[in-house]
C-alpha cells in the first residue's frame, strides 16, 4: 500500500468525491488501487493508512483517542 500515512478520507486523493471540501459525513467510493476490488463506500471522516493527501492538502497530524475505560 501507500507510505503507511494516516488520514481522514475526505482529505484522501482516493476519495470520489466530487468537491473540492467533502464535509465529514459525504459517502463515496474508496478509489485506492489496492482496495478498488472491495468496493468500499466511506464517510469522509473515515481514515486508513492507504491515505495520500489530495493535491494541495498537507497530511495531518493524528492523535491516538484516549482508551476508554
């Protein structure tokens, strides 16, 4: 897969959406090569390590979530 980046989805190349801002609840395919025989359909605040930022986007910084106790 990709440089084992993390990112959200909306922020992702792969990302079909067709705006320039997908908001966190848009719903499209997941274009990653790798991933395309799954047909996955993801929100735009969905994330992976397959992520590659989208022209223009820097990759940003993600923090672990507090473990739930």
């Amino acid at each position: 897969m990709a440089d084992e980046s993390w990112g959200n989805c909306k922020n992702c190349r792969f990302f079909a959406g067709n705006s320039d801002e997908p908001s966190e609840d848009a719903t499209q395919s997941c274009n990653q090569p790798e991933l395309q025989q799954f047909a996955l359909v993801v929100s735009g605040n969905s994330g992976c390590n397959a992520y590659e930022a989208r022209t223009g986007e820097t990759v940003p910084s993600y923090e672990e979530p507090a473990p739930m106790h």
